[in-house]
C-alpha cells in the first residue's frame, strides 16, 4: 500500500477543503459537507477530506455515511489513519453494530504510539461496547438496540447522551454538547406522548 502524502494534495482540492473546514466551523455542517464533496471529486485520494467527511456525517448523525467515509480513508492508507478508529467505532455503535465497535477500538489500543487522551477514552468506549455485547448475549428473547428520536424538542444536531428518566418516566434529564465543547445538562417533560422542548438545568449546575 502506497503512503499518504498530504503535500500532494490539489491545490483547487485544497481550497475546497478549506472552505469546508470555514463552514464547519459555523456550524453549517451540510454546506461543510458539500465542499468536502468537491474536493473529493478533485481528488478522490484526499484522505483528510475523507476523515473530515466522516467526522462531519457522525455530527449530524448520519451514521451510515460517516462509517463508509471512514473506511474510504482507511483503505488510502491504514497507518495514517489509525487514530480514526475511535470516531469510526462511535458511529458504529449508534448503529447497534457493537462487535465491530469493539473490534475497532481493541485494534486502535494494540497501537504503542497512542496519546493518553485517545487511550484513555478508547478504554472508555471499550467498556461500553463490551457491555452493550454483554446485555445482549444475556436478553437473547427481548433486547433490540432500536433507539428513537425523541423529536425537536430533545433531538437535535448536536451530541446527546447520558439521559436519564424520573421514577415515573415522564422527566428526562440528559447532556448535551455546547459549541463544541461544553457539556451542559438540559432537561424535558413528557406531556401525553410528546416530549417537550429541553431547558438548560438552572442554579449552579451549569456554568462556563
């Protein structure tokens, strides 16, 4: 397998890169993804176009196309994108495809060259995979991994998880990221059948 080299790179492919990178910044993910798009037809060997491509699909959720993008680039070169393999499992597993996360993630931690952070949270999602494996195998007649969008009012582009119900199922409260970086805790109320629009928790809770 031949090696990537990003000096190589088109220049007109790199300037569409760019612009996607200026996009996503604003969070204008499917302008962001359409640049990305170009630059791939300029060059379809772009790997960092690829992983960008990936990362911007996981955003919006968009599990299916994230995973295909991500091997595209694994296919390039394997090495170079080794790291890639944490987002990749992530996707993964909002599939329901747990296995394959967990196969993802113990190939990344055979790595020796692994930053801290990226070992420490590829343990993190080692564990939960593994469970989610675990759940399964021992709720043979009754598990299905059919998750739900909960509608506009809790759903949305950005990241969500952590929820939690109330003893009687109609309070939710759950984590949502925030510009990128903060992790915020919001909470909604079931009326009837819908659950109403998530409220940042307030007091002390949430802060900068």
């Amino acid at each position: 397998m031949a090696q990537y080299d990003a000096s190589k790179v088109n220049p007109k492919a790199r300037d569409a890169y760019e612009k996607a990178l200026e996009k996503a910044q604003d969070d204008k993910y499917k302008e962001a993804i359409e640049s990305i798009q170009e630059a791939l037809r300029i060059q379809p060997n772009f790997i960092d176009a690829y992983i960008t491509l990936g990362g911007l699909y996981g955003q919006i959720k968009d599990h299916e196309n994230s995973i295909a993008s991500y091997e595209k680039a694994f296919a390039i070169d394997s090495n170079y994108t080794a790291v890639m393999k944490l987002p990749y499992a992530i996707n993964l597993a909002g599939l329901g495809q747990f296995e394959k996360a967990l196969n993802a993630i113990n190939s990344l931690l055979l790595r020796s060259d692994l930053a801290p952070t990226t070992r420490k949270a590829a343990e993190y999602r080692k564990k939960t995979f593994q469970f989610a494996i675990d759940f399964a195998k021992s709720h043979p007649q009754n598990y299905v991994f059919a998750p739900h969008n909960l509608g506009d009012g809790v759903n949305t582009t950005e990241n969500e998880y952590f929820p939690s119900l109330s003893i009687e199922g109609n309070q939710l409260i759950f984590t949502r990221v925030l510009n990128k970086r903060n992790e915020d805790f919001f909470g909604s109320v079931k009326n009837g059948d819908q659950w109403g629009k998530a409220f940042q928790l307030g007091g002390e809770i949430n802060t900068p």
